[in-house]
C-alpha cells in the first residue's frame, strides 16, 4: 500500500541577500526575505515500504514529466538529512511537483521546492511515529531540514517576512533554521511584488555555482560585514515603515549581489539589456512623481517590482502601459506578501 502527502509552499525574495556559504549550508550572512504569495510549488510525496534499504528509491515528475535529471539533487538532499531522518532507505518515493512559475528562471524554485518536499518528509515523519509536533515545532523542523535541500528554502517556511542566520539583532535566530520575523509594520503586511519576466529560460549560473565563487572572492568579507550590517539597519525600517530608506537599502543590496558575481572568478553579467531598460523606467517614474516604487532581483535577469499596495493602480499603469514592453513574451507574475505554506488534501 502507498500513502500520498501534499503541500504547497512559496518562493520568496531577499530583501538583504544570502550570498555565500560555508559546509552543510551555513550562511556566510544573515538575510531576510518576504514570503511570497502566488509564486508556489505544489509537492506530492508518494511512498511505500520496499524489501531492500541498500540505496533510495526515488522517481521525480515535474508537471506529469520524469525528470531523471532532478534525481541527483534529490538524493544528495535525502543523503544530507539521514542524519535526521533515518527511513528514508526504507520506502519507495514517488514524488510529484510543480510550478505556479517558470522553472530555474531566478524565482527561487528551490526554494519552493524544498521548503515543499521537507514539509512533505515531516508529514510523513508524523505518519510513521504517530508523533504529532506542535506547529511552531513542525515550520522549524521544516526549515532546518529544507536548507539542507536549498539555504533559502528555511525562510519560505513562515508567512510575510522570515530571516535566517545568526545575528545579534534578531533574537532567536540562527544559522541551522529561519525565524519569523513579526514586527514588521502594517505597510509591509501587504506589500506587493510584480515580477517583470525579461527571461523565462533558464538562468546562466546556479545558486549553488554563484555561491562558490565567494569563495576567494576579493571582496568577500566587505560583503558579508555590509550585509550583517544592513540586516541590523533594515529591521528597524520594517518595524517604523519608512519607506525611502527601505527602498535605498533594498536596491543596494539588490546591485551588491549582481556587483559580486560580475567581479568574481570566473565572473558573469546576470543582467539582460531589458533588465535594465525596467530599472530605468521605475526609477524615472518614481523620481518624477514621488512613488515609493522598489526594484530587486535573485541572481538572475527578472526584475521584482515592489511596491506598496495602497499603489498598485499605479504600479499597474506603469507596467501595462510602458514596462510590458520589456517583458519576454509580455509576461509577468502578479504577487505580494503571503501567508505561508499550507497542505492540501
């Protein structure tokens, strides 16, 4: 007999950047990221118990397709976690996923991904021990087990805003799992994040690849030390909702991480020439007519357009009638802070 497990977790995107790690996922510095909303994976655990515990058992569909491809990460995941997680040689694993978004395109897949297929893996810990974790106690078994698949992913595990690494100005908090973080203002609440698609294929360095090459990097250690220093800054904006300040930190952070890959070894411009023309445009509208407009980006070509929601028609104006243009096939993807994973039936 086999037995299903479903849920659907989100992306998010950093507002201070993670960039750079040491062994068994460590965070070379702290970060903070909005959980997002529409932007999803949805993750079907399938399994059976199976004679033979030599070796995992694993097959990966993406959108209904095998993708003997996904099996190595799969595995070096399950490898990672045995430690914590010890049946994992004892079942069969079926395991069917799927995107509310492009794939691999610099929305944080992994992180969705992950986040999903470790809430799955807990689910299903509580099954087999018909031991029932406490929620706080689930989301942070979740998280620590997720960044073992994708460093980013232990921050999908909580609603709104979420923040992972050890740092002196976030009580709790830790490199081994994310904190939620629950001061924030109400402006940041419902905060919205429109994602400009200039390219839809997928991106030219990996995270894992990206995360390497700070390793040796020229400018590492000011790296790590600025963004320490901007998580301590940022997280007084998100209490007192100034919104100037947080859009400048925010871009900073955003042109630092595309600074670092564009000055490592070997190094990569990220950018695409659209990526650019939609920064342009958002900052000349905000100059012009006093917005509280934002732009970041992952470690890839596509532009989050953040903005408060008491803005959106005029977001809304902006992107249809100008930045659209700039879009790979006029595509973008509407969303906004949400809630956190939940799992389906």
């Amino acid at each position: 007999m086999s037995n299903s497990i479903k849920w659907q977790s989100p992306s998010n995107i950093a507002l201070v950047k993670y960039w750079g790690k040491r062994d068994k996922q460590i965070p070379t510095n702290a970060s903070i990221s909005f959980t997002l909303k529409n932007c999803h994976t949805t993750t079907e655990l399938i399994y059976e118990s199976k004679e033979t515990t030599a070796d995992y058992d694993i097959n990966v569909f993406l959108e209904d397709e095998l993708k003997e491809s996904f099996k190595p990460k799969i595995i070096s995941f399950f490898d990672n976690i045995s430690h914590k997680v010890s049946f994992l040689k004892q079942y069969k694993f079926t395991i069917k996923t799927s995107n509310s978004f492009p794939h691999s395109s610099g929305i944080a897949s992994s992180a969705s991904g992950m986040s999903a297929l470790a809430l799955c893996i807990c689910s299903m810990e509580e099954q087999l021990t018909d031991k029932k974790f406490n929620k706080a106690d689930f989301l942070k078994r979740a998280s620590m087990l997720s960044r073992l698949g994708s460093g980013s992913a232990c921050r999908s595990l909580y609603p709104g805003l979420a923040s992972w690494g050890k740092h002196e100005a976030i009580p709790g908090s830790s490199d081994e799992y994310a904190t939620p973080f629950t001061d924030a203002h109400p402006i940041f609440k419902d905060f919205q994040d429109t994602i400009l698609l200039v390219d839809q294929g997928q991106k030219e360095v990996s995270s894992t690849v990206g995360h390497s090459l700070m390793n040796g990097h020229p400018f590492a250690a000011n790296r790590f030390q600025e963004a320490n220093k901007n998580l301590s800054i940022i997280k007084d904006i998100l209490k007192n909702g100034n919104l100037q300040d947080f859009t400048k930190l925010v871009e900073q952070e955003a042109l630092m991480l595309h600074a670092m890959m564009m000055t490592s070894d070997p190094y990569f411009l990220l950018f695409k020439p659209n990526t650019l023309q939609i920064i342009n445009k958002i900052w000349e509208y905000r100059n012009q007519n006093n917005t509280n407009f934002v732009i970041t980006l992952d470690a890839g070509a596509n532009v989050h357009f953040l903005y408060p929601k008491s803005e959106a028609t005029e977001a809304m104006t902006l992107i249809n009638n100008e930045l659209i243009a700039f879009c790979e096939n006029n595509a973008y993807i509407s969303d906004e802070v949400g809630s956190g994973p939940i799992q389906l039936a």
